[in-house]
C-alpha cells in the first residue's frame, strides 16, 4: 500500500488544492471589490434603564439578552477587521425611557458599527425589538401542600402540614397578581411512615394552570417549606375479651362468640401492627353471670391514635354458651363438729342434714353421693352456754381429689346442741339440763373469732351425736 502511494501522484495533488483553497481565501479577504456578509447575533444593549425606573418605577424583565441580525456590504479586508475583532464593534441600542405603561412593548434600536471600515448595512431583522417592563413586587401567596405518589399497601396518607402557611414571591407586578396559591408538592411514593422533607413550589394561576417560574421571572425571597406527611396502616383487629371463672364454671367449659368477631381500624402502623396481633379487649365475661345470661351487647373502644374505618360497628354482641356443665343438689348428713381442744363438753347435731349444690364438668358431677362430701362446724365452747345454738356451718369438703367441681350453694348455719359430759360441772345426783324446748332466745354463734370458709377439719373432731330438732336429750 505504501508503495503503491509513493508511485502515484496523490501528495501533489492534494497540495495543489490546498495551495489553491489558501490563496482564494486570500485574494477574497484582500479583494477591493464589496461583496454582501450576514452577521448573526448581534447583541442588543438597553439604555436609559435608570431613567425609565425613576419615572415609572420599572424595571426591564426582558430583552437585554436580545439578538438581532444584520446584512451588511462590505470589502473583504472590512470584513477581515471586523472578525478580527469578534464583532465587538457592531451591536444594536434599544432606548426605553419613553415607555409609560407595564408589559411588553417592542421598541426601535439604533445600529452601531465601525464607520471607518468602509460598511453598508443592507438590512436588519427584526426591525423592532421586544422588551418587557414592570414593576418588581413582592406578595404573601398560600401555601396548598400535595403528596405525589402512591403509599404502600395497607398504608394511607392521613395528613400533610406544611411548617409555613404562607411564602413570600418577587416578580413582575402583573405576573404576581395573577398568582392564586402556590402547590408545594412533597414526592412520598410508597411510603410506610411518616416523613418531613423539603417540597418543591410550583405557581398556579387563578385559571388553575400551572405558571413556570423561570419563565415568568418569579423567585421565592422567603424560606423554603417542609412538608410533614402522617401515614397511618389499616389493618383487621380481632375482638377479644377477658374470661373470669366461676365456681365449677372454667374458661374449657365455655364457648364465647362475638359478633363481629373482628373491625377494621386505621392508625399509627406500629400501633396497628400490635393490635392485630393481640386484638382489641372490649370487656369481660364472668362466667358465673353468664350461665344465666348468656348474652349481651359491649361498646368496641379503641385506644388513642386508632379509629374505625367508615362503616364499621361501635359495639358487639357477645354470646357465651356452655358444654358438658352439671348442677346438682346433695343432701349431706356427714356433719363434722369440731371442738378444738375444749373437754367437758359434748355436742349433739340437731340438724340431720344439709342441702349442698355443686356444679362442674358433667362427668364430675353426675356421679357425687352424699358419701363424696363432709360438712365441718367449728366451735369453741367457751364461747357458749350448755343448750341449744345456731352455729356457722364452716365448710363443706370433697372426700375425693378435687374432680373440678364446685359448691355454689349451701346453708350458712346448723344446729347444735352442748352439754357437758357427765361428772363435769355438777353435782352426785344432779340431772342434765332440760333442752327439749330448742335453742335458747339469742344464742347464735359469736360474731368475733368465728373461722370463715376453707380449711380441713380437726383431726380430733368428734362425730357428734345427731338427734332430730327440739328433741329432749335422755
């Protein structure tokens, strides 16, 4: 290839042309013969500013950056000067001081240019040339703050507060009327809490279009405005409620229904997140109240910062049924009276027997007998005289380990007789006292020292002597 281009005449004959491009160039630019140049973008400068503020209060909003085109005739070494200079010297001058009213006007302009270098100026477009007055002025415009964007699932924007209700805007006095509010938009796309951040403003005038600021000239002089956005979740709650037992009556032995068994809420999305874990407690069930009424309607109250989603109900029903649960009634004749460590002293059972309800699991209760339970009675003779009394019956007792069954009813008091044992306390001959005619008026069981429910009888506690009522003791 190297040698092929070495043979030929190529090398010559691209110097040829470029001698030849070289030397036109020449002859053009040193030629005396005019010839016709366009010159693009000459610049435009504006005089007498000062003079239009000071009469009219006005300020030029365009037209310094104006341009303007102009043909020209010139010799080629005319032309060579001027590019020699970067066109400096040839620029157009609008006057505006006659101007007396705001907006844009378009204006004579005078071109200058060198006149020593031999030019004619053939044309110039445009003509006339555009400026733009007005007063600057400042106003107060309101403040709308927008969300863009879309949250996450389950997530909703509750609320958007900006920090300033107001910003304060610089621009032409006929543009800043025409301004309604300004839109200050914080971009939240998915979000799943809440946020602060720093919105961009946006002019809309009062036909509800959008004004760009650049174009228009408009610029904030105040500060900026953040924008705190609240997210809140929606979620499912359940509704719960709290089981206190009864006698016989455990939370296994009861079924509670509540209707509606859960609500919708929205709120705070931790707070949300707990209670749909959780749910919601709207009361509670004493199972001994519902055996009888099994029914009954509770308000649903939220706790701060949650609230129902529109449509959902303020209260719920609550239905408690009952599974394999007996009652039943047992006279008990195995009556225990326990006198401590008093001597002397006997005491007989007045009352043959005592009525005892129990209640529990079916298949507890079903099978108790009079033989499965034991009544205690304790007393302490000192506190008595001989005779007949009405005693607090302490408590009755399973024989059997406790099967889940419970007492929910039983006489508070029984009967007794004492005396004391023969040879204590009288006379060789002396018969007992006669208690034939019942208890005497009055004597009841002290009120101070008496043992309340609960606890086993006494070990040493003897198996009295049982007689029916008011009969006289031999």
């Amino acid at each position: 290839m190297k040698d092929i281009w070495k043979k030929s005449n190529m090398p010559t004959i691209l110097l040829s042309v470029l001698l030849s491009i070289s030397l036109w160039t020449v002859v053009q630019l040193t030629s005396e013969k005019p010839r016709q140049q366009p010159i693009y973008n000459v610049p435009v400068r504006i005089e007498n500013e000062q003079t239009l503020f000071t009469n009219t209060g006005f300020s030029v909003i365009e037209g310094k950056e104006a341009t303007i085109r102009v043909d020209l005739e010139a010799r080629g070494t005319s032309v060579a000067e001027l590019n020699k200079k970067n066109m400096e010297d040839i620029y157009a001058v609008a006057d505006v001081q006659a101007i007396t009213e705001p907006g844009r006007t378009k204006v004579r302009y005078t071109l200058q240019y060198p006149t020593n270098l031999g030019i004619t100026v053939r044309s110039s477009t445009p003509r006339l040339v555009e400026v733009w007055v007005d007063e600057i002025v400042t106003r107060e415009i309101p403040v709308e703050p927008y969300v863009e964007g879309a949250p996450a699932d389950g997530y909703l924007y509750d609320s958007l507060t900006p920090d300033h209700e107001t910003v304060t805007v610089e621009g032409p006095a006929q543009v800043v009327e025409q301004i309604s509010y300004a839109r200050a938009t914080l971009a939240a796309e998915g979000a799943t809490g809440s946020l602060t951040d720093a919105a961009g403003i946006t002019f809309v005038n009062r036909e509800g279009e959008f004004m760009d600021a650049e174009e228009n000239h408009l610029s904030i002089v105040s500060e900026g405005v953040n924008l705190s956005l609240n997210v809140i979740k929606e979620g499912i709650v359940p509704l719960v409620v709290d089981i206190i037992e009864a006698p016989g009556l455990t939370a296994g032995l009861a079924t509670v229904d509540i209707q509606p068994s859960s609500v919708k809420v929205r709120g705070e999305p931790s707070l949300v997140d707990r209670l749909t874990q959780e749910g919601i407690a709207i009361g509670t069930v004493n199972l001994g109240s519902a055996i009888d009424s099994r029914q009954q309607a509770m308000a649903i109250r939220l706790p701060d910062g949650i609230s129902t989603v529109a449509g959902e109900p303020h209260s719920a029903t609550v239905s408690v049924t009952f599974a394999g649960v007996s009652t039943k009634t047992i006279e008990v004749t195995d009556i225990t009276i326990d006198l401590g460590e008093a001597e002397g002293w006997d005491a007989i059972l007045l009352t043959a027997s005592v009525p005892v309800t129990v209640r529990g699991p079916s298949a507890a209760v079903d099978g108790l007998t009079a033989d499965d339970l034991q009544a205690v009675v304790r007393v302490d003779p000192e506190d008595y005289q001989a005779g007949t009394h009405t005693v607090r019956l302490d408590e009755i007792v399973f024989a059997a380990a406790d099967s889940g069954a419970a007492i929910i009813d039983s006489p508070e008091t029984v009967n007794i007789m004492l005396r004391q044992s023969e040879g204590e306390g009288q006379s060789e001959g002396e018969e007992p006292p006669d208690v034939s005619d019942g208890p005497e008026t009055g004597e009841t069981a002290p009120a101070s020292g008496e043992a309340g429910n609960g606890g086993e009888a006494g070990t040493d506690a003897a198996k009295p002597e049982t007689l029916p009522e008011g009969e006289a003791v031999e």
